[in-house]
C-alpha cells in the first residue's frame, strides 16, 4: 500500500528546474533508498514533501491525502519527520532534553497550566522523560543522556537525530544522508537501528544516501532520481544493473 505518493511534481527556482515531472511511490513498511548525483533533486524533493517549498506544480499525498499545501509543522501533525545531512542537535541542551522538546503542545509551554495546573505539567513531564529515555535505550545513547548534545561525535549525532524523529512517533521519517561522517562501527549500529524501528515500531523509511554499499544494504526498493525526474525504480540488485543508472551514477561500477 502507498504511503506516500508523488504525482508529476515540478519544481522551479528563478527558471531553473529542479524537480521536473517527477512521479514516484513510497510503500508503508519499507526502506526506500532515493539516489542521484548532486544537483538531481533529491533533497529538494524532501523539502517539498515535508512543506519546506512550495510546488510549481503537481501532488504530493500521505496516506492518500493531499499535503502539498501544508506548511511544515503540519506536516509534521500528520506523521512525517526528518533529518538533514548536517546533524541540527541543540548543542547546548543535553541528550535527553534534545529528546524531551520534541512533543508537540506540552501542558508546561502554557503560560496558565503551570500556574492552575502544576501537578498536570509535572506528571506530564514524567511520562516523557520515561519515553525519552525508552528512546535513547533504543538507539544506544542512555549511557549519554546527561551528556551536552555539541559534545557528541558525528556518528553519535547521528543516532540522537534518529532518536528524535521516533520521539515524534512518526509513520514516515525521511534521512538525509545518515551515513555521511559516521564511522563504520556506528554505522552498523544505526542501520540496525533504522531496521528495528521499521521492524519493531511500524516506521517507514525514505533515505538519500550517497554511500552505495549502504543503500544496497539497507534499502528496498531504490529509486534513482536524474535532472529531478525519476529514471529507475526497483530491488536493489536490480537498479545496481541497470545500465542508465551505471552510465549516470555508478561510473559503470557494479
């Protein structure tokens, strides 16, 4: 079933065409890889889809509902988080707190609940504290919790912009280039990770990766994306073959 669809999107910037016509299908429980040199599109599709841009043209629906029109934070309301390709911790707050922001209209962010109310913000505080900490558990970072987000390494960072998209309990999380900078002992950590939520929390997957070793592992489907449209699509084996995706991306490596 699609989770996510995309119908001939366009996308223009001052006469340049980033995302031109592109039509593609993101299925609820997969890891779908999205691949394409620098300059075809991908991460402005991302901001498309997540209400960052505007289209020029086309549909964008979730979960068969239209959202192209949304701005981002209600975006969000309806299931859908991201990453981006630099880590954006608030370095000044520690881990756990990176993680205790996350959800939306807590009873303490009113200027009167804490007031009439300070037993609600109290226990509402301890609820999330309690999941924040099942997250952290989850991604491996608990032991680091109390640690201030900036200190973190880039693969560390990594794994707390995952833990915070699952604070979110999102349907869809879209990761922009989550291997970038992350050593290869934590990058077997995340990737394990990102299966154990798709797995185990119902979470699908839309991942932007360069690392091709990478995305053949994790990703299936694979949609290659060239000049903002869409030129293959399929099982891994089967897009590492084929020959437009070899000449245009893999340099004829296989």
């Amino acid at each position: 079933m699609a989770l996510l669809e995309i119908r001939d999107i366009v996308k223009d910037f001052d006469g340049v065409r980033a995302v031109d016509h592109c039509s593609l299908t993101v299925e609820a429980g997969t890891i779908t890889g999205l691949i394409g040199p620098n300059g075809a599109g991908k991460t402005t599709l991302f901001n498309l889809i997540t209400g960052f841009h505007r289209r020029t043209s086309g549909t964008i629906l979730f979960d068969g509902r239209r959202i192209d029109g949304l701005a981002a934070h209600q975006v969000v309301a309806r299931g859908i988080v991201r990453t981006f390709q630099i880590p954006r911790e608030l370095k000044a707050m520690t881990v756990l707190d990176n993680l205790m922001v996350v959800p939306a209209h807590q009873a303490g962010e009113s200027p009167w609940v804490p007031l009439l109310a300070p037993w609600r913000v109290r226990r509402e505080e301890r609820m999330i504290r309690s999941k924040a900490v099942e997250v952290l558990e989850f991604v491996g970072l608990a032991d680091l919790q109390t640690e201030l987000a900036g200190n973190l390494s880039g693969g560390q960072k990594k794994l707390l912009e995952l833990a915070r998209t699952l604070m979110a309990e999102p349907r869809l999380v879209l990761l922009d280039e989550p291997g970038a900078g992350v050593n290869p002992t934590l990058m077997k950590k995340l990737v394990a990770d990102i299966e154990a939520a798709r797995r185990d929390r119902g979470v699908t997957f839309f991942v932007i990766e360069h690392d091709m070793d990478l995305v053949m592992r994790l990703c299936d489907p694979v949609i290659v994306l060239s000049e903002g449209a869409t030129i293959a699509e399929g099982p891994p084996a089967k897009v590492q073959t084929n020959p437009l995706v070899l000449e245009a991306y893999l340099g004829g490596l296989t």
